[in-house]
C-alpha cells in the first residue's frame, strides 16, 4: 500500500530535522553552549586567542577543539559574521512540549508568542528579555519564524540556552491549548482601544501570554482572532512606535511588575 504524500513528507521533514545543525558563534552564544549540560555538541573551532579565553568552558564540556590560525577560520558561518575566533556547531535544543513547559514550569505564568517574528535579530533580543523576566517561554511558529541560528544565539547573548523556545506547526492551536490551560492572550496592535496597563489591572494573578506580530504586517487575522483582548502600549507625541524587541521589553516588564 502506497503512503499518503503527506505521511512521505513529513517523514522527509523528521529524518531532516534530526541530521540538522547550527553553527553557533561569538565568545558569549559558544561559552553558554559550551557549560550547557543539555547542549549537544560537535565540533569546537577556535583561535588561540579564543581558547585561552574559554578555557574554563572547554574543560567543562570535556571537548578537544580545533586551533586554527585567525586568517584561515574556514567554518560555515556568513563571511560578514563577527566569530570573535570561536565558532561551536551544535544540534538544536529539544525544550519539549508546550504543555510541559507552558502549564506548570519554571518561571512566571507569562509566555511570549511570536506571530511570523523572522527576524533572529529580533528574536533573540526578545529571548534576553524574556529571560531577564521570567518568562516559561517563548513559543514561535516552526515556519516563517526565526530559527535557531547563529545569529539569533549571538543576539541572545546566551540567552538561548536559558530561555525556552518552542516551535509549533499552528500558532492558533498552540494559543488554544494555552487558553485551556488558562491563559489570558493579550495581542499587541497600536491601534487597540485598550492600554497594557489598563487591561492587566483587571486581570488579577491570570497567567498571561504576550502576542506579538511582526513588524509591518503586524498580527495576521487568525491571530488577532484567537486573543483574548488586543492592547497597546501608550505612547506620547503625534507619531510613535516601538520595534517589536523593544515592544516585547515593555510589555514583559508591565507584566512583571503589575499587581
């Protein structure tokens, strides 16, 4: 019996998904990755120069890197990249299933989902953040979301080996399921009627989740939908906005600090 296309593909998708790596790079994302006791790691390049400043976290990790010279850093990193002579290449993070992570884990009962956020830029400045305010998680879609990257572990500045980061196949049913759990879902949109502030001082000790989309587009239509309540943040003047990193610092920060 012939298997259903969509059974081929994503099987195709699973075997592709295990053989994938990244590369990690920049003296801060490879040192975190290095005493990360969950971290899979594989292959250490670095400078002498390097070395010597990780040399703590190489014995930690227990693994033998390779010394090269500065000018001849021949790993698949973008040329443009600031390696600072060390470069890690890793298997992904496996934080588990949302329920797991989302209903009763460590941290704040606050959560950050990201709708299309495909910036690592932004996303792993959204990742400190979340980080320094306890954040269970931030959950992105598997598809057209930032993924773990080098340049998202660099922008994260360790960040990513702390903060969960969940892929899901649908934002809308990853929102559901946190709703069930009994999650507010609070969606950014500037043209909201509501404030930030306004709305939490309603909501007592309810766990929270942050959703936001990204910049230009905003929150697709499902998404906007699926939230409990859309809320902007105040801002003064005739013109203002904020980068969705630096949205998401405010909105945890209000969240944190409320009550």
């Amino acid at each position: 019996m012939k298997k259903p296309s969509w059974v081929i593909a994503k099987e195709r998708d699973k075997r592709a998904a295990a053989a994938e790596t990244v590369w990690l790079f920049g003296l801060h994302a490879v040192r975190d990755a290095l005493v990360n006791p969950a971290r899979q790691k594989l292959r250490l390049v670095l400078t002498k120069n390097a070395a010597d400043k990780l040399a703590e976290a190489i014995a930690a990790s227990a693994m033998t890197p390779e010394i090269v010279d500065a000018r001849k850093f021949d790993v698949p990193i973008d040329p443009g990249s600031v390696h600072q002579g060390a470069a890690l290449e890793v298997k992904p993070l496996d934080w588990g299933g949302l329920e797991d992570r989302c209903a009763a884990g460590e941290g704040a009962p606050l959560v950050v989902l990201l709708d299309r956020v495909s910036d690592p830029h932004n996303v792993g400045a959204i990742l400190r953040s979340a980080e320094v305010f306890g954040a269970r998680a931030v959950i992105a879609t598997a598809r057209h979301s930032a993924p773990e990257t080098g340049a998202l572990a660099k922008t994260a500045s360790g960040a990513l080996e702390r903060q969960p980061y969940l892929r899901v196949t649908n934002l809308a049913d990853a929102m559901g399921k946190l709703q069930d759990m009994g999650y507010l879902l609070l969606g950014l949109a500037g043209e909201a009627e509501q404030t930030l502030g306004a709305v939490l001082e309603e909501v007592g000790d309810r766990p929270i989740g942050l959703v936001l989309g990204a910049e230009g587009p905003g929150l697709r239509e499902k998404t906007r939908t699926t939230c409990d309540k859309l809320v902007r943040i105040p801002f003064a003047g005739a013109f203002g906005s904020l980068n969705v990193s630096n949205a998401a610092a405010v909105a945890l920060y209000a969240v944190s600090t409320h009550g």
